[in-house]
C-alpha cells in the first residue's frame, strides 16, 4: 500500500466515525517525516479515543498495518499516530483553534480527495454548517 492510498483510507474511516474538518496537506516533496499529513477535529476526548481507536483497528484488520507510536492518549484532546508515511493529528476544536498547526502549510500543500473542492474561508463561513472540512468541500 502506498502514502496515498493509506491517506485515503484514514479519509474514509475518519468521515465513517464522523470527524469533522477534515484538512490533507500533501507534503511529499516538502518533508521527511511524512508524505501527508491530516488534521481533523472530533466532539469530545470520547469521540478522539475512539477515532484512534477505530483507525487502529481497521488498519491492522485490512492491512495488518501498526502505528509506529501514539502520543497524547493520556491528555485526549490532541493525538498524533504516526504511520510512518501519515501523520495524523485528532484534535478537539477548542485545541485545533488554539493551536492553528495548519498555518504553518501553505494552501498549495492541499491534497484533494476525490471529490473535495476548495472553498475560500470567507464563503465557507457563510455557507457552513455542513459535515465537510473547514477549507474544504
């Protein structure tokens, strides 16, 4: 399996478990730690765990693949699991806003799914309130 199917995997199973907010940077070219990196948000540090928890699962079922480590289990609001080729960082929206890791990528990083388009920030605080990603839909 490769970066991008692995990353569209997480994808999946992160909207089957209703994460929200979803943002991919493909950061192939850019980094040596990982080829994508994925943020999403979750409800609550339940909602965090079981998303982690899930991915966990289903990755080792389908493809007796294993994080290389977990970090932040304890304090559930940020988790990070590496999978060597995906960092995948959960966060609860309050952490997500203060922190803003996503600005340190630039929107040309931006890895589109099939069928996600951009959507400027200010047009999407407008049209919000759907389940898509913050920038993207």
């Amino acid at each position: 399996m490769d970066s991008k199917e692995l990353v569209d995997t997480i994808i999946s199973i992160c909207e089957d478990e209703k994460a929200v907010d979803l943002v991919v940077f493909n950061m192939n070219s850019k980094s040596i730690l990982a080829d994508y990196y994925l943020f999403c948000s979750c409800s609550s540090e339940v909602h965090i765990r079981g998303l982690v928890g899930t991915i966990e699962k289903e990755l080792k079922d389908r493809f007796e693949m294993l994080p290389k480590s977990v970090e932040g289990k304890s304090a559930s609001r940020w988790i990070l699991v590496d999978y060597l080729d995906v960092l995948l960082h959960i966060f609860h929206p309050e952490t997500r806003s203060y922190y803003q890791v996503e600005k340190l990528h630039s929107s040309e990083d931006v890895y589109y799914p099939e069928g996600w388009e951009w959507v400027e920030p200010e047009e999407e605080a407008e049209e919000q309130k759907g389940g898509r990603p913050s920038f993207l839909r």
